[in-house]
C-alpha cells in the first residue's frame, strides 16, 4: 500500500454513495429525457472511469484550442470556437452525469469512481473559467482571478459539505448544471455577437454586463454557504457520526485550507500585478488550480476512507510550492516561461499524488481504473 492503512481499508469497503439533487433542469429534464437516453447507447464493456476521462479530455481539448488561438486570453478567437467551448462543456456535464448510471448498471461502483469523477470536476471547475472569462473580455484582469477563486471556492464548499452529511448535495442552482448552462449560454451569445457586447454598460446603473455576471455569481456563491452550512447543521443535529466530526473538526478549522491557500497563492500576484496583466496569468491559473484540487481530493479520501479531516496534507503543499514559486518570481520576475515551468511541476506533482492513491485503490478493490475487469466474483466491488 502507498497510501491507505488497514482501517482506511475496512472503512473503504463499507463505503457507499449518496447524493440529493435539488436541480430542476437536472431531475426534470436532463435525468429522464437525456442522461437517461445517451447512457443506453454507451456498451457495458466501457469503464466508468473512462467516461469521466472522456469528458474532461473535452474540456482540454478546448483548452488547447483556446491557448492556440489567443495565448494571452485577449486576442480575438474566430466565432466558431465559441461554439466549440459550449459543445465541449456540454459534453463534459452529460458524460460526468452517466459515469455513476454506467458504474450502476455494470456493478462497479467503488470509492475510486467517486473520487476520479471529483478529481476531474475539481480540475474542471478551474480550467472551463478560462471559457468564461475569455467570452466576457476578462482575460488578463483581477475579476479573472476573482471568478477564478470564487468558483473553486464553491465547489471546496460542496465537498467540505459532504465530509460532515456524508450526502453530496445539488442545489437548485449548482455549478455542474445551472451554472455550466450559464456558461454555454454566455459562450453561444458570444459567437455571435462578439465578447464586446458584454463591456456595454446598462442604461441607468451603468456597469457593464460583465461585471454583473460576476456579481450575479457572487450572490449564488452566498447563498451556496447558507445553504451548505444549514445541511450541515441539519446533519449534525440528526446523525451521531456527523456531530462527531463536527465537533472534532469544527468548521473554521475545516476551512481554514481553502482560505490559507487563496491568500497564500494571492500574495504572487499582489506583489507584482505584472502577473495578472500579461500572459503569465494563463499558466499561474492552471498552477492554482492543481493545488486546489489536490485540497478538494484529499477531502474526498477522507471523506470515503472515514478518515479526519486532513488540514495538514492540505496546507503543506500549497506553502512548498506558492514559496518555490514566490522565490523564483523574485529572481526571475513574471516570465512566461518560468509560470508555464511551475505549472507543469504543479501537474506533475498533482498527478503523482493522485496515481498513489488510485493504484491503491485499484489493489484493495482488484479493478483496473480504466477498463472492466471479467469476473466471476464482483463481491469486492460496491453495489
């Protein structure tokens, strides 16, 4: 084992997966008269997990696209690509959406399918904001990194809301689905348009339509805090389990990484706003959003294995590596090259930790991560 103790292992195999879907779109239209639907044309041979892959290599696939075209976020992008964006998130949510459907109906639902689809959904909730802002004109400015923050913030939310009420809760106005609609709205709009249309400022409170989308999204993320916290009050005043973790690990403690992490990693580009009015910001973006979703991934772990709340394995790397990042941007300034270098690292690093913990998984379950196993005993894998 690389990663897990036999508690940790124990705790595993009694694992099991609940969720609450508040979303009208997602219950009312999507579940039955499309997720429904496409999942029915996916053969049974095909792991969930690659479906979850499938669906993020949508999202880097635009990505790369979009770095092709307009490197700096500010150059304009032909209309097409806009399009493009849209089809590509599209993909992702019907695809992220299945994956536990598929794991269903082929009896291969383990702790790994959850924390691969979070692993991928932590990874995209930084990368899509690329789409965004690039659609409103908000490349290369602090609202970028604002909407960059906010929307990681949200979705740490979500997961920390699961670690107390073991139940992961949507919403009626969730990122995964209203708030990717949203975004694929913003991006058709815009290809037809052009990204000028949202600088306009309104008649009579004469602020530009961009800036009210992130206000807008200020107000959701607000509500998303009442919300999760009164789940979690709720749980804890009815579960025993979850009034032990919250009185173990209260609150302010569980979410001191995220708020550690965002001040840490604000200090680069406060003490040279360089940073954010050049190209640089593309990579040190990416460079933030590995360290986030390594915080959102080790909650999941602890979340499935029963662990405590890991605040230490959380905090550290972001130090390591926002003060690795810090002492080379003092010797060498904002380059381009050195960003892209330490977010490259950042990925290494991120990949290297979740492959321990996927081939551990893979070892106490005895499944592969990307394909189905024949069996003729499934009685290690969860129902």
């Amino acid at each position: 084992m690389l990663y897990f103790t036999t508690t940790d292992v124990d705790n595993l195999r009694q694992y099991s997966y609940k969720s609450i879907d508040k979303s009208f779109i997602a219950t009312k239209i999507l579940n039955p008269y499309w997720w429904s639907l496409i999942i029915e044309y996916v053969p049974r041979w095909v792991a969930p997990n690659l479906i979850t892959l499938t669906g993020f290599l949508c999202i880097i696939i635009n990505l790369i696209l979009l770095l092709l075209h307009s490197p700096s976020l500010t150059e304009p992008i032909p209309s097409y690509l806009y399009v493009s964006f849209a089809l590509g998130l599209f993909a992702y949510q019907s695809l992220d959406a299945i994956d536990g459907k598929q794991a269903r109906r082929t009896g291969t639902s383990s702790p790994l399918g959850e924390l691969f689809d979070h692993g991928c959904d932590a990874l995209n909730t930084g990368f899509a904001t690329f789409f965004g802002v690039t659609a409103l004109g908000l490349g290369q400015t602090w609202w970028q990194l604002f909407t960059v923050y906010s929307c990681i913030g949200n979705f740490y939310l979500s997961t920390w809301e699961e670690y107390y009420t073991s139940t992961l809760y949507l919403s009626e106005c969730s990122g995964p689905i209203e708030g990717v609609f949203t975004i694929i709205a913003i991006l058709l709009t815009t290809s037809v348009t052009g990204p000028e249309i949202w600088s306009e400022p309104l008649p009579i409170i004469h602020l530009p339509v961009n800036i009210l989308f992130v206000a807008f999204g200020c107000i959701v993320i607000v509500w998303n805090v009442y919300t999760s916290y009164s789940n979690v009050l709720q749980a804890v005043a009815t579960n025993p389990g979850a009034a032990e973790r919250f009185k173990k690990y209260p609150p302010l403690l569980t979410l001191s990484p995220y708020l550690f992490l965002v001040v840490i990693t604000s200090i680069l580009p406060l003490s040279s706003a360089t940073l954010v009015e050049s190209a640089s910001i593309v990579p040190f973006v990416i460079f933030i959003t590995f360290l986030f979703a390594q915080q959102i991934g080790s909650i999941i772990v602890a979340h499935v294995s029963k662990r405590g709340f890991p605040v230490s394995e959380m905090i550290a790397p972001g130090i390591y590596l926002s003060l690795l990042a810090g002492s080379l941007q003092i010797a060498f300034g904002n380059g381009l090259t050195l960003w892209w270098g330490l977010a490259v690292s950042a990925g290494v690093w991120y990949a290297l930790w979740a492959a321990r913990i996927i081939l551990d998984m893979c070892e106490i379950f005895d499944i592969n991560c990307l394909s189905i196993k024949k069996r003729s005993d499934d009685s290690k894998l969860l129902g």
